[in-house]
C-alpha cells in the first residue's frame, strides 16, 4: 500500500464539512474532492447527471451510489493522470456517505492500491444543525458560504468577493434539512460505526468556533499520519 493521505470528512447536514474542507486541503496538499459541490455544479449546468441527482437533492435524500461512485471514480482517475493531486493525497467531503458507496469506494482504492488513512468525523448536536442551515446563505456565483450570524457578509446579503446577492440553498427549507438529518442517521452513522471499529475515526468537537474546528481536524489528522 502506498503511503498516502487520504481522509474523509463525515458529518450531519451543517456540522462544517464545506466550512473546513477547503482549509484542510490546502494545509495537507490534498486535492479536495465534495460530492456535494459537484452534484450541484452539474445541477446548475443541467447536465444529465445533475437533472438525475436533482430529484435526490430536492428532496434531501442521497443520490444513486451508483451515479456518484462512477463520477468518483472519474475524477480520482483524472486527477492521478493529471497529477493534480500532491503525491495522490485526496480529501474527500461527504463521499462515502453509506456502507453501500464506502463498499465500492474502497474497491477503486484498492484497485490504485491507495487505503483511507482517517475519518473526520464532525460531530454537531441536531439542534444546531437546524441553527446552522437555516442561517446560511451562499454566494450563487463563487459559492462562498456565510451564516447570517457567526460569518455574515460585510454588506446586507452581498458577497463580499463577488458583491451578487446571496441566496438560500434550495435543501436548506426546514422540512428538507428535517429529510436530511433522517437520511444521515439512518445511513451515514452506520458507515461511522464502520470506521470506529478499524480505529480510523477522528471524532471533532463541532460546536467550536471554526478555527478551532480546523485546529483540532488539523492535530488529528497530523496523529494518524506517524
Ligand atoms: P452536501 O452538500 O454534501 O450537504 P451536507 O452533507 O448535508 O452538508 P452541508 O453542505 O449542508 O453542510 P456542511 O457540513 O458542509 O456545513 P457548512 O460548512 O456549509 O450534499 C447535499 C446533497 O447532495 C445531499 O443531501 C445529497 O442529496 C447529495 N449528495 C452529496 N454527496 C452525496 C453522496 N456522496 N452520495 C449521494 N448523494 C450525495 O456549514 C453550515 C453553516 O454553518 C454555514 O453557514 C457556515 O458558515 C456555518 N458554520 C460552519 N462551521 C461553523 C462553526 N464552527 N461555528 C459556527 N458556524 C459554522
């Protein structure tokens, strides 16, 4: 097995995957892979896939682990060729997101003979769930996220890079993050007990404040590398 970085970030709807991946990424080199930002890219660009998965999303349950693990596997692949991944090192958010995808993903991995090193797990009470999706607002353009609370924008609901109004996430209504959370409990815990069971877990306390979210991933991750 080659010995490379590749961590996974687990968490409720709203525990901050988005908020820390990109920090993550940048601090270890990884390429960041969000199964999320890619499904709603090919939304935007009505494309095959994201008129497919638009159905799933709408309504907050997963998309087809068949779709998603195909389009994985393409990017991984494209990546290695293209050597835009540092020494293949990857950071994946929200993929795998049950055993069913976790099965196949680590089948890919084998067959590159790359294995998970961690999993982030960020751990958030549902009730903040609630607090944190119903305040967020995104930047429809460069996908900036802000809460209206803790990380709001510096002019009334204006991007601060691209100065377009912010809009709300169509699964962020309340009965969405509701199917949501259901969804994460029912499929995604189990794939958590998963890796607890291989010591692979990382388990992060939350409801910090941001940085001291990506403080703690960071140390954790550092841990599992020696
Ligand atoms: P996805 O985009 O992955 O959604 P999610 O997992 O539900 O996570 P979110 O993006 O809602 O939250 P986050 O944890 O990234 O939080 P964020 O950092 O934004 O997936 C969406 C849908 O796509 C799925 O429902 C499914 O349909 C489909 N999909 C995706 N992956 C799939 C897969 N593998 N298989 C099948 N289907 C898939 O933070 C939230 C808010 O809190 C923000 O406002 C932020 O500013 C704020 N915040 C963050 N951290 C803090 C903090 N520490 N303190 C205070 N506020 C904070």
């Amino acid at each position: 097995m080659k010995n490379n970085l590749i961590c996974v970030l687990i968490g409720a709807p709203g525990a901050g995957k988005g908020t820390q991946a990109k920090n993550v990424a940048n601090h270890f080199k990884c390429k960041l892979i969000s199964t999320g930002d890619i499904l709603r890219e090919n939304v935007e660009n009505k494309t095959v896939l994201g008129l497919e998965a638009k159905k799933y999303i709408d309504n907050g349950n997963l998309a087809p682990a068949q779709i998603v693990v195909s389009m994985i596997k393409n990017v991984i692949k494209s990546s290695i060729e293209k050597k835009d991944a540092s020494d293949n090192n990857f950071l994946f958010d929200g993929f795998p997101r049950d055993l069913e995808q976790n099965k196949l993903f680590e089948q890919i991995l084998a067959q590159l003979n790359l294995s998970i090193k961690a999993v982030i797990y960020i751990n958030i009470e549902d009730d903040v769930v609630y607090e944190r999706l119903t305040n967020r607002r995104v930047c429809p353009k460069c996908n900036r996220v802000y809460h209206l609370k803790f990380n709001p924008p510096k002019f009334d609901n204006l991007c601060d890079d691209c100065k377009v109004a912010l809009i709300t996430r169509e699964d962020d209504k309340i009965d969405v993050i509701k199917k949501r959370l259901e969804v994460y409990k029912q499929l995604t815990e189990p794939l958590i007990e998963y890796y607890r069971k291989k010591n692979k877990v990382i388990e992060i306390n939350g409801n910090k404040d941001a940085e001291e979210v990506l403080k703690d991933i960071i140390s954790g991750i550092n841990c599992a590398k020696q």
